[in-house]
C-alpha cells in the first residue's frame, strides 16, 4: 500500500508487519492523534502483500514522520511516490506528504 523508493538509494518503506511502528514517530505536537493500525483493508488482492497502514479513527488528525539516508539527485529527475486508498464514505477529507530536512531527533 504505502511505499517509499529512492532508485539511487534503494529506499523503499513498506508497511508489512508491526516493525512501521519503530520507524515511524509519533507526532508529540498534539496528543489526541487518530491511531493507526496494520490492514489490508477492504478491498484487497493479497492479505499478506497488500498491508498497509489505516487510519482507526473517524474525525481524527493523524502525524507520523520518518528520516531517511541523505541523498543527492544532482542532475537528475527525483520522483516521490505514495498512495492512499480512501474506503470510508467522507465528504471531507485527505491526505498529505511533506518531504523536508530532517527536523526531529529519535
């Protein structure tokens, strides 16, 4: 569901078992977050395959951050790619990814 690639890197981040919890921190700047939860949700191909992480929560802010390795693409085309898969009946919402320098500490 939710993958990370860095070509150069080979970075990729996936969501397959309980070990995203290590990786990705908490938000501390509020402390009523929505609380994800492992799942191949609905509408899958693959229960083992296809986990990502869901929200649990209706009406519910969510924040999780995650460093990766310093890289360079001098020259080259960089492409961020992740997906969501909306299967709750909203008439607000969304999603959002914000790729900055690191600005936390573990």
């Amino acid at each position: 569901m939710h993958i990370w690639k860095i070509i150069e890197g080979s970075l990729k981040r996936r969501f397959s078992d309980d070990s995203w919890e290590r990786r990705w921190v908490q938000s501390k700047h509020k402390d009523d977050y929505g609380a994800f939860k492992l799942s191949h949700g609905k509408f899958y191909n693959d229960a083992v395959k296809d986990k990502g992480i869901q929200t649990s929560q209706d009406a519910k802010f969510y924040s999780r951050a995650a460093s990766f390795p310093k890289f360079s693409n001098k020259g080259k085309t960089v492409v961020i790619q992740f997906t969501v898969k909306h299967e709750q009946n909203i008439d607000c919402g969304g999603g959002y990814l914000k790729v900055r320098p690191l600005c936390f500490k573990r």
